[in-house]
C-alpha cells in the first residue's frame, strides 16, 4: 500500500523532495497526537520516550517504502520515454519514410515539442550526455556506430548559439544546416561530413560547434578528396617544378590577385611588395599557367585548386 502511494505521488507530478517534506510533517503530526494522548492518560515518560521512538523508526520504514514505490515508477517512467524518443529519432532521420501524423504523434507521446527547425549536432565519441546535460533546452541525444548526435530545437532562436558554445566548449562538434524536422537525416549527414573535415584539419576547429553553413565552399570542394586532390593536380601542376621559395611567393600572389580581382594596388597592399614586384609576379604567372588566368572558367577552377590546397586536398 504505501509503494502504491509513493506511485500515486509521482504520476500526480509531485516531487520527492516534496513528498519526503510532507512525511516528515506526517510523523511529526503522528507525534504529536500521541504524545497528547499519552499526557492526558498519565503515561510514564520512560514510556512516552520508547513511544516516540518507536513511531519515528515505523515511520521511517514506511517512508522508505513509499520512497521505493516513487522511484521505481519514476524509473518506469523514465525508460519508456526513452523508448519513445528513441522511436521518434528513428523516424526523424529515416530518409524514406515521413508521415507527418506518424511524426507528431510520435512527438507527442515522447513529451517532445516538435520544432518548426532544428539541426543535429554531430559530436565526437559515442556519449552524448554530457553536451545534452548543459544545452539549456530539451534536445533529442542518440549515437550509432558513426558517433554520437543530438538534436537542436530551433538553432537560430534568440540565445541559442551562445548556449550551444557554452555546452560544446572546447569538444570537437559540428552543427548541421537549420531544416525541418523531416529532413533531420540531411542536417547530420552534413555534420558527420563537416566533422570528419574538421578531424583531418581541412576546417578549422573553433570555439564552440563548428557551423557547416559557415562552410559550405570547402565541403562542397572537399565533398569528394580525390576529385579535389586531382584538381590541385592538373591546375597546379605548373608550380611543382619551381623551388620552394618561388612556388611559395608565386601561390600567394595567385591567391590575392584572385582575390583582389586583378586589381595589382589591392594586391601589393595585401603582400606588402611594390606594385612593380606584383606585375613581375604576375607575368611569371602567365608564363606557367597560360590561358588559365585570362577566362573565367580558368580563374574560377584555379580558386578551387587553391582552396582545396589550403585544406589539405593534393
């Protein structure tokens, strides 16, 4: 009976604290009566002592009862929510199947608050529970063999990014893109791939999630290594012959001049050279990649070629 009370307590959604505060009053209500009673019939106070006794130990071992009962629905509770939410993440990141009615109620008996956004953070390792335990909202936390996840409810609200630095700190993460709930499966797909990046040091690590919409120019270069290695090859090929000093001046030159859309005071303020030392450079430059500086097609496949460089790529 008294399990069955510490149930009751918790489906009424009270707390233990406050269940442990209202036996304690209890007992204390219990003692007094009896110590009433005990005074008005003249009970010896040896007696009354071993009365008081007797009622705070009885009353601590119903209590411990009571206190079982909650925990052990508290815990039942517990584990079929996460049964719950473990199903409506399965149907979240399946990639074939979304119906919308099979999804809310899903959310709904999870206790999930379906978002109109969200976007899945990819985390390193397989233990989400630590960044999940200090996001200041109520996110979904998975893994699988790729490594670990958690969803975020509306990424972009007010607040949200400061909070997510402040869970990730210092861990390796990557934030996918902000989609709808539907296309969950894409926002960790682009994490995992963002992250993987990341571990090889072909984007830079930050404070904090790394955002893949920061840099969807180098995923989309770096989307396939070997493709972007062999660009690096055929479109800088040029340069590999030359010495180290040279290839290094020339590079960098490329890049600015690229940069500054041919304009050579931009250039030569950016390289800190004279403006006479970047048309030198720059006719160096037409000596070894020809026709490529002068379309835009050339100029557009050399920015890639020095973009997948940087990261790594050839």
């Amino acid at each position: 009976m008294w399990r069955r009370l510490g149930e009751a307590e918790f489906q009424a959604g009270r707390s233990l604290d406050a269940l442990r505060a209202a036996w304690r009053t209890g007992t204390r209500a219990a003692w007094r009566g009896a110590a009433e009673v005990g005074a008005a019939a003249g009970v010896p106070t040896p007696t009354v002592i071993a009365l008081a006794e007797a009622i705070f130990v009885y009353a601590d071992e119903l209590g411990t009862d009571v206190v079982e009962g909650y925990l052990r629905i508290a815990s039942d509770e517990a584990g079929e929510r996460e049964r719950r939410r473990r199903r409506l993440t399965a149907l979240l990141l399946d990639t074939d199947d979304h119906d919308p009615e099979a999804i809310a109620r899903a959310a709904e008996l999870a206790r999930w608050q379906l978002p109109q956004t969200l976007a899945v953070l990819a985390l390193r390792g397989d233990d989400p529970g630590s960044v999940a335990r200090r996001v200041d909202v109520d996110v979904l936390a998975g893994t699988d063999g790729d490594g670990a996840w958690l969803m975020i409810p509306d990424p972009d609200g007010p607040g949200r990014a400061a909070a997510l630095r402040r869970a990730v700190a210092s861990s390796t993460a990557a934030l996918g893109p902000t989609v709808p709930p539907r296309e969950a499966h894409r926002s960790l797909r682009w994490a995992r791939a963002a992250r993987a990046q990341i571990e090889c040091g072909a984007i830079p690590s930050s404070h904090g999630p790394t955002r893949v919409a920061d840099h969807l120019a180098s995923m989309l270069v770096l989307g396939d290594r070997e493709l972007a290695a062999a660009l690096v090859a055929q479109r800088l090929a040029p340069f590999e012959s030359l010495p180290d000093g040279e290839r290094d001046r020339l590079l960098e030159t490329l890049a600015a001049w690229l940069a500054h859309q041919r304009h050579t005071p931009g250039v030569a303020a950016e390289l800190h050279v004279h403006p006479q030392t970047v048309r030198y450079r720059v006719s160096r430059l037409r000596e070894l990649l020809g026709d490529a500086l002068e379309t835009p097609d050339g100029r557009f496949e050399l920015e890639l070629a020095l973009r997948a460089r940087r990261a790594g790529a050839g």
